[in-house]
C-alpha cells in the first residue's frame, strides 16, 4: 500500500507540525467530546484509563524510536531486527505490569469493582511492542510522512467511533474502547508503511547497546510518569473523579500544544543535529536556533493559553467552569516544559540521554509537597504553582547540564 506523501514544496518542520498537531487535535476533540457526553464523573474514571496506559509506556520505554534515527547504524537491516525484539520485549513486559497491577489501580482509585478494565489496556503496550520501526527509520533520510500517517490515521478512527461507542455504552468504556482502536490501528499502519519485512531477531552487541541508549530514557521515562500524572495521581486518590477529571482535561488542553511542538522538534531537529555533532561551530549555531526559537513558543504559548481560559465553559461545558481558575497556572506550567524540550533535544544529539532524567527531579521532589498540600486542605491552584516552580527549577538544571555535554568550539 502507498501513501500519499507531503508535497515536496512543504517545509519539513512544518508536516511535522501539522502531523503531530492533526493527531493531537484529534485525540482531544475525541476527550471533549466523551467528556461533554458522559459528564465530568464518569470522564474521571475514563481519565484513569489514559493516565495507566500512559505510565505504563513511559516507565518501560527504552527509545527505540529515537535510537533508529540517531545511531549510525540505524540502516542496517540486523539492527533494526535487534530493535524490533526491543521493542517487543518492552511490550510483553508492560502488558504484564498492567495485568498485574489492574486490582491495586482499581483500589488507589476507589473504584475496585472496574478492575477488568484496567487489565483490558494490557493490550496497549502488546500492540505498541508489535509496531514496525520503519516509519521511524525513514526520519534519517528527513522522510516524515510515514510516521505521521500512522498516528493519524488510527486517531482519526478513534474520534468517529465515539458516538456508535456512546450509543452502545454511554460511559466511560467509550474511552477505553476508543483506546485500544487507536493503538490497534497504530500497530496496523506501521506495518502498512513499512518497506522491509518485519523481523525480530537476538544480537547480543545489538540490545546491550539499546539497553546502554535507552535505560536513561527508561529512567527518565519513570520521572515523566511523576511529571505528568504526578498531580493527577494524587488528585484522584485524594479529592475524587470530578477533581481528577478537571485537572485531567485541564492537562490536555494545556500540555497537548506542549507536546506538539516539542515532539515535532525531535523528529526534525534530531538528525540534523546528529549530522553536524562532529563539526562544533554548526552544532553550536543550530543549537543556539533552537533555544532561541523554544524560548519565543513557550512564551507564545503560556500567554495565548491564559488569554483562552475563559473559553473553557463553552468547550467543556457548565460541569468544567472551575477549571477556568487552574487555567492560567497551567499555562505557565507548560509553557516551561516547551522551552526544556529545546534544551532535551540539543542533549540527545550529544547521546546525553541523563540531560532530561535530571531536569525532571525537582518536579518528581515537589510531590510530597503537593500531596501535604492536598491532604491538608489545600487548594488545588497551590498544588500547580508549587508544579510551576520545580518546572522552572529543572529547566535552569537541563540548561546547566547541557553546557558541560556541549563541544568545544
């Protein structure tokens, strides 16, 4: 099967930008959609299903997909067999870990009684684990289109199975079946696209090489769960499903043009940057862009989200109208995390993968400080300033780390 592939004419960074931005408007038109139809309780207990499946591939990811575009052998057809056996060994594991931990979920989350969902997302991680790495591979030869189709696609079968979904069910497992869709779907495309065939194959140099690339990434991967789901954890396990519904799609909307531009960034800026990590004087010039340009969009972004706050009632509907008051906190909080996403790239090029493990401690230190916060009584506003300021702190640590990994004029 042949897909259609970006104009010649368009500027790499910005299909990537528009892929990543497609998908990603995708997925959260699809949570606005659930969460104004099955109301704010029931979103909150959907919510719990993306934070599991989200933990879960962070905790067990070892960069696959990022090692096949920067490693210098990435072309070579046995490494990327040793990768794919990488990629299915991660995803053997995290279904397990999900099977395993379904019950004691279900319990943190005061909803025992919904543990066979949970062990349904085992799923996810097996299907991730089974995905072709080729659409990733053709990011060395600045080919994008692929990996785009792949995402999108999938996401766009997800949004249009939400009302049949709703119609059958009519709550929260239109959410977790229009999960496991999207990442079937993923698993289907990536094969759809590849070139070569799928292999999997046991190379000892191989994985101990992977293993040496991507346990910071696991590491770092751990401390991300804390970063992302961190507040939401505690939120949901101390104030309930409509407090964690509202700081859940507070997250989305906030951190999901975050992460478009900061995904966008690594996929067009990693293998140039790679290209030119032996020559100082272009690594630096490039590099300098990219502080300066993630600069300029983190500030865009945090201002032009705090102006939207008041957009939130008629998106989301009257049950969201507290959600306006951690809008603005939200804002700020993420538009930090896109300014560090410009320092983690220029790091990975230099194969410091520690960079973006270390910048995110101070964030991981901050939670017994909001889970003490919360239990006391506190609001939830202080929870995401006390977030905002270890973002800030982990950002001037990346940036400090950064200059000692940097080469020499």
């Amino acid at each position: 099967m042949t897909l259609p592939a970006p104009r010649r004419s368009a500027h790499p960074f910005l299909v990537l930008l528009s892929g990543h931005g497609g998908v990603a408007a995708l997925t959260l038109l699809r949570n606005i959609i659930v969460a104004r139809l099955i109301g704010v309780e029931n979103f909150g207990i959907a919510a719990t299903f993306a934070i599991l499946v989200s933990a879960v591939e962070m905790v067990t990811t070892l960069g696959a997909q990022q090692m096949i575009v920067q490693d210098a052998d990435g072309e070579d057809v046995d490494f990327q067999s040793s990768l794919h056996c990488v990629q299915l060994g991660r995803g053997i594991v995290g279904a397990a870990v999900i099977y395993a931990i379904a019950n004691p979920v279900a319990a943190f989350f005061g909803t025992p009684d919904l543990a066979w969902a949970y062990r349904t997302l085992a799923l996810v991680p097996l299907l991730t684990g089974l995905s072709h790495l080729d659409a990733w591979r053709y990011h060395r030869n600045k080919r994008f289109g692929p990996a785009i189709w792949v995402q999108l696609g999938p996401a766009f079968l997800s949004l249009m199975l939400v009302w049949p979904l709703m119609t059958k069910f009519g709550d929260f497992r239109v959410l977790l079946v229009a999960i496991i869709t999207q990442y079937t779907g993923m698993a289907m495309m990536s094969h759809l696209v590849a070139e070569r065939r799928y292999l999997a194959g046991f190379c000892a140099d191989h994985l101990r090489r992977a293993f040496r690339f991507g346990w910071p990434i696991a590491l770092n991967g751990l401390l991300l769960l804390a970063v992302f789901h961190g507040e939401k954890l505690i939120v949901g396990h101390l104030r309930g499903s409509e407090s964690l519904a509202l700081l859940a799609m507070g997250f989305s909307l906030t951190l999901t043009p975050a992460l478009i531009v900061g995904r966008s960034l690594q996929s067009y800026l990693l293998p140039q940057l790679t290209s030119v990590r032996n020559n100082p004087g272009r690594f630096h010039d490039l590099a300098a862009s990219v502080l300066r340009f993630c600069l300029l969009a983190g500030c865009t972004l945090g201002i032009v989200l705090a102006i939207a706050s008041p957009t939130v009632p008629w998106i989301l509907g009257r049950d969201f109208v507290p959600l306006m008051a951690l809008f603005p906190i939200l804002a700020a909080l993420h538009g930090i995390r896109v300014v560090k996403s410009g320092v983690t790239v220029i790091a990975l090029a230099q194969g410091a993968t520690t960079n973006a493990t270390l910048g995110n401690l101070p964030r991981v230190a901050a939670l017994p400080v909001i889970y003490a916060s919360l239990n006391s009584g506190g609001s939830l506003e202080t929870a995401l300033w006390i977030a905002t300021a270890a973002e800030g702190v982990g950002l001037v640590i990346a940036y400090a780390l950064l200059r000692r990994v940097l080469p020499a004029r």
